[in-house]
C-alpha cells in the first residue's frame, strides 16, 4: 500500500487495490455495523484495532482506515522521523539476528 499525506490539506492519497469484503445496510440511524467476520478479518492482518479513520474520496467513496490509539507521553516518537526511523532501524536489526553487547549503558546511551 502506497499511502501520501499532503502538506496544506488533510488529503491523503491512497494507491492500493481493494476487493469487494461485504455488503453492509444502514440502520435507521445511518449508522453502519461493520460486524464480527469483518472485524475477524482486520484483526488478522493488523494489530488490535480500536478506532477508524473515515476517509472521503472526491467520488463519495468512503474508506476506512484501521487506527489504534496511543498515549500522549509517547506521542512524540512518531512525531519525530528520526526518532522513529531509528526504531525502526533497530526492529529490523533485531530481527535480522543483529545484535551489540553493551558493557557500558551510560557510554552506549550517549552515542545515541
């Protein structure tokens, strides 16, 4: 999925390809239950989803985009590219089987 957020307007542009999940009525208060199978389905491919983004095409069409909720105090990791690209960075090492012995933290910390 290729997602672009612009920089003057909320617009994100969206370049991936969606198949048909399900039909879904509205009840009388236009609201849309999205149900369990759906719900079985996101939770597969994503972690613990707890909110969705609703995205609105020029078209009309609606797209919802599966969010989950953080907390303030560590809002700022994905506020800051480097921070983040470095976590990320460290991931990807970790899973890589990389790893570094470190005798001394206080020294370690500071090369951060």
């Amino acid at each position: 999925m290729k997602i672009i957020m612009t920089k003057d307007t909320d617009s994100v542009l969206v370049d991936e390809e969606f198949t048909l999940f399900d039909t879904r009525p509205l009840d009388s208060k236009h609201r849309i239950t999205l149900g369990g199978k759906l719900m079985k389905t996101v939770s597969q491919r994503l972690r613990k989803v707890d909110s969705y983004q609703v995205l609105v095409g020029k078209g009309g069409d609606i797209l919802l985009r599966p969010a989950v909720s953080i907390p303030a105090s560590e809002a700022w990791i994905y506020e800051n590219p480097k921070v983040i690209g470095r976590i990320r960075k460290g991931l990807d090492e970790a899973k890589q089987g990389k790893k570094e012995v470190v005798r001394d933290l206080d020294a370690f910390l500071d090369k951060l």
